[in-house]
C-alpha cells in the first residue's frame, strides 16, 4: 500500500511553483543551458592553458546543470574545494542526467532509449572509445578515467532509474533498499572514489549514501504519488517510520567510520539528510505532507558549520 496521499497543498507543484508535478530533480531547468564560471577560479598555474581553460569551461557547465537541478547538491559541493569541485559537478550532472529521463516523455520505449544512450556512454568510457559530444559526457569520462571509476556502479546507477519509467511497485522492501543503494548509495560511493576514497572505505560510504537516499526517497514521496506511483513498500506510518529509522542509522554507522579526510567533501551532499529522517521518525505524517525539508536559514547554517569544522 502507498503512503496517504498528499493534500494539493502539499504536492510538488504546490511546493516548487512548477506545472507538473515529480520529484524536483525531474523538471528541467526553465532557462537555457548557458556555462557559468563564477564557482570556478584558475590556479595560477593553469589559467593560461587551453586545456585548463576548455575544461573549467566544461566543468563549468555542470555545475550550471546541477545548480538549477540539484541545488542541494550543488551548495554542498560549493563547500568543497576547487579541485573536487571539478571531480564532483561531472559525476552530478550525469546523476541529473540520468534521473531526468524517465521523465521528460511520457513514452516508456523513448524513455528506455534514453537510459540506454547513457549506459553506451558509460561503456565507451570505461572502454576507451572516443567520446560523445555531450556537455556532460567530455568531463564525466576525464573523471571517469583519472580515477578508474568502477563500471558496474555508474551501469547500476542508470538501469535503476527504469523503475522510474513504469508504474509497477517495488516487488518488497529489499528491492527498494536495493534501488536507493544503486543510486543515492551507488552516487556517494563514486563521488568519494573520484576523491581518493579507497576501496576498504566503499562499505561505509555506501551506508552514508543509503541513509541519504531514504531521506531524498521521502522528500520525493508527494511528487511520485502525483504522478501515480506507488513509491513505498508499506504505507503505514509505523513503516515509514522504520524505514527513515534505517536511514538515520545508516547515516550513524558512516559516522562511527574513519573515513579518510579527502572524501568529507563527498558526503557532505548528505548535510540535511539527519534532519529530515529525524523528522521523519518523529513524525511520519510529514513525509506525506511534503513537510521534511528545514527551512532556508536553518540549512544554510547547519551547512556552515559543517564546512567550517570539516565535518559532513
């Protein structure tokens, strides 16, 4: 069973302004795809290549893209520092990328072709091959390749948003963990290794991106349901609430880990995710009412203070 339905007040395009309603990384951006530079700086030693300057420019554009499609992603990435930030924008923008698909068409085959596009990508890349001329494919493959990024995850990352195309439930509750580890879990992970996470370290991270992708799961839940899908297992209120419990714990595992300091800036895109699975908890009436995000002010110091003291 779904979870209650949401009041029109509380449904996505009540709470975005948008027409239509989704989880708000599914509508695209209203303003044209122009490459802003002002979260990019040269060092001194790169500002006069061609090759520098081509590449910020590229790196630039993702960062536009998530900007206007992942805010939340992109506040906490402009915490990092200026080279993961260049590690970082390329991996989000194919997240982006890939989780808007499904829903930009309403035909499932066009929508199929889509995600299919993206993982001929991903396999060219790891391959070798020349890149497509893309925006988002040139740096995601420079990415990709310095850091040996593993296939099977960015593979896992876009066949799991076929689920998105269709309005079939999740089969239990053991494929819906399986689907927030393969992209939320499966995003987090990348994002470390591209910073220098080591492979002994992947446990860990993934349980942070798992903790993160329950607390995006239940911020998306009004939006799914307005589009007709049934986006949890159990409705109930006493299984939403274990469900953000598994979450919250997930996100304390991470926490109890040594974790080498490179990667802080990776899982620093889970800022708000204790905070929302928290209200969750107490409260899983408010997963339904769209009611979990802190307010602007709130986030932006709690982000703060954690880029302040290096904490995530």
């Amino acid at each position: 069973m779904g979870a209650p339905r949401p009041s029109p007040a509380s449904s996505s395009t009540a709470r975005t302004g948008r027409g239509s309603a989704g989880p708000p990384w599914a509508s695209r951006p209203t303003s044209s795809m122009r490459a802003s530079t002002r979260w990019w700086t040269p060092s001194a030693g790169s500002s006069g290549t061609a090759q520098h300057r081509w590449r910020g420019m590229s790196v630039a554009a993702c960062a536009g893209l998530v900007e206007r499609g992942d805010p939340d992603r992109f506040r906490a990435a402009m915490t990092a520092p200026v080279a993961a930030r260049e590690k970082l924008f390329p991996l989000y923008a194919f997240n982006l990328e890939v989780a808007r698909a499904p829903f930009v068409t309403k035909e499932p085959m066009i929508a199929e072709m889509r995600l299919q596009w993206w993982r001929d990508v991903v396999e060219e890349i790891v391959g070798g091959a020349p890149v497509r001329a893309h925006e988002v494919a040139a740096p995601l493959a420079q990415v990709v390749r310095e850091a040996a990024l593993p296939e099977a995850a960015l593979d896992a990352l876009v066949a799991a948003r076929r689920w998105d195309i269709y309005s079939d439930p999740f089969e239990d509750q053991a494929a819906l963990d399986a689907h927030v580890d393969a992209t939320a879990g499966g995003l987090m992970w990348l994002s470390a290794k591209a910073l220098g996470a080591g492979d002994d370290e992947e446990g860990p991270i993934r349980r942070a991106g798992f903790g993160h992708g329950v607390a995006l799961w239940l911020m998306a839940i009004p939006g799914f349901e307005e589009r007709g899908k049934r986006p949890l297992v159990d409705g109930r209120p006493e299984a939403v609430r274990e469900f953000a419990r598994r979450g919250l714990e997930a996100l304390h595992d991470a926490r109890k880990t040594r974790l080498s300091k490179a990667v802080v800036p990776a899982l620093r895109a889970a800022w708000q995710a204790e905070g929302v699975l928290k209200r969750a908890v107490a409260d899983p009436g408010r997963v339904a009412q769209g009611a979990l995000t802190p307010g602007p002010a709130a986030g932006a110091a709690a982000l703060a203070l954690r880029a302040a003291t290096g904490r995530w």
